[in-house]
C-alpha cells in the first residue's frame, strides 16, 4: 500500500512581515503549516507565541503542526490549547525540555488536540519508547534546533526506521532539519511521513511549486 506523505513548509523561513500570505501561498499544495516556537532558552532563537499560532489558526486554510521548542512546555500548553488549535492539529514539544512529558501529552489528547514529542539529534529513540503509545506524531530533528539553513543530519535515520516499526497507522514520523529534494528521499526511505522543510520551501522564488518538486521526488518510493 501507497504511504501518504505530507508536506509541512516551516514558516521560520517565510517573511515574518507577511504571515498571512506565506501561508495562502502553499496551503493549496501542503498538508500542514509548521510553526516553530522558540523561547531563547531552549533554543538560542526567538519567534512568536500563543498570539501569531492564533492568528495563523483564524486564517482557516490549513491544518497547524505546531514545534514548541520551549524550556518547561507543560507551563504553557493550555495557552497553546486556548490558540485554537483543533482535532486535526498538532501539538509537539521537546522531551528533552519537560520531565513530565507524559502528563502533557495527555493533555493535549483529552483537549481534542493530536499530541506529538521531538528529540534533538543527541537524544536516542530508546529515550521516547515508554510515551511513543500516547503520541500522534514523533519528531526526529536532523539539525540542532534554532535555525533554518542548516545541513540534515543523515546519521538521525536509524531512529526513523526504529519509529516507523512501532508506528500504528494513526501515528505519523516527522523529520525536521535539512529536508530538501535530495535529502526527502532519504528520509521517505527510511520510513518518513511527514516533512518540515523551510529554507527548501520558502527559499524558493515559488514556493508551491517546490512542494510540488519535493512530493515527486519521492512518489516512487512512498
Ligand atoms: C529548526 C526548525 C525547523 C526549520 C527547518 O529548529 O525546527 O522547522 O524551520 O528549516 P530548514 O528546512 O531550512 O532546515
Ligand atoms: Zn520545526
């Protein structure tokens, strides 16, 4: 059977002036929106909070995969939450920044919200075993968080296939960092259905049709 993939252009990379339109360029051809939130603690970056996630949630154009790269997330969910964020959108945080991250998780779930964890590139997948079950999204990072641009980490596959072995259907394996057209068949191959990519999207003259480049460069191994 034919694994369906999703495309999520990361808006990091969009003109921070023009949200709105960043986001109607690609939501005829993209699955998700992916939104990643940076505190400068976490990560050393900072981006947009509770309000931006609601705004882009009010434009009503796409499904919101939202990457809180956060320190203690827990303290913040329920502003995330109260973004209106809905049955079809995810939630994901870092389980190297919340030590209760199974509390959380079933947070997001019993609000109506698909939860999801990350790991950065130093944290093994055996890390994350014990909470896989309560997630609907695993997020494999292939670059240190923080920035777009940077060069996807190959070494990081051997967690996807250890992902996509556990994976129940509903369950979907993201890959964040570095994904490009070259670097997507990598990914697809080893067991990938969902793709962040930014710099590869919104560094293009035209963004929509580089996630129309990136979906054929794997459709023959998906
Ligand atoms: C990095 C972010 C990514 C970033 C990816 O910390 O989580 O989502 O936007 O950018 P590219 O695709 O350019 O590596
Ligand atoms: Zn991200």
């Amino acid at each position: 059977m034919q694994k369906a993939i999703n495309i999520s252009p990361s808006l990091l990379s969009a003109d921070m002036a023009r949200l709105a339109e960043a986001v109607e360029i690609v939501a005829g051809d993209a699955d998700y929106i992916h939104c990643d939130v940076m505190d400068d603690h976490f990560v050393p970056n900072l981006t947009f909070g509770p309000p931006v996630i609601a705004a882009v949630k009010r434009l009503n154009l796409i499904k919101l995969d939202v990457h809180l790269m956060i320190e203690s997330p827990g303290r913040r969910i329920e502003d995330y939450l109260k973004a209106g964020l809905d049955k079809d959108d995810f939630l994901v945080f870092h389980f190297e920044a919340e030590p209760d991250s199974e509390k959380y998780l079933k947070l997001i779930r019993n609000a109506g919200v698909r939860p999801g964890i990350s790991i950065k590139p130093g944290t093994p997948f055996e890390n994350v075993k014990d909470i896989f079950h309560l997630c609907d999204q695993v997020l494999i990072m292939t670059v240190e968080p923080g920035f777009g641009g940077q060069k996807f980490m190959e070494d990081m596959m051997s967690k996807v296939s250890a992902a996509r072995k556990l994976a129940k259907p509903h369950q979907i394996i993201a890959v964040d960092g570095g994904v490009d057209i070259n670097t997507a068949r990598i990914v697809v191959k080893a067991g990938a259905d969902l793709l962040v990519a930014g710099s590869a999207i919104y560094g293009k003259d035209d963004p929509a049709k580089a996630i129309v480049d990136i979906r054929k460069s794997v459709t023959d191994i998906s």
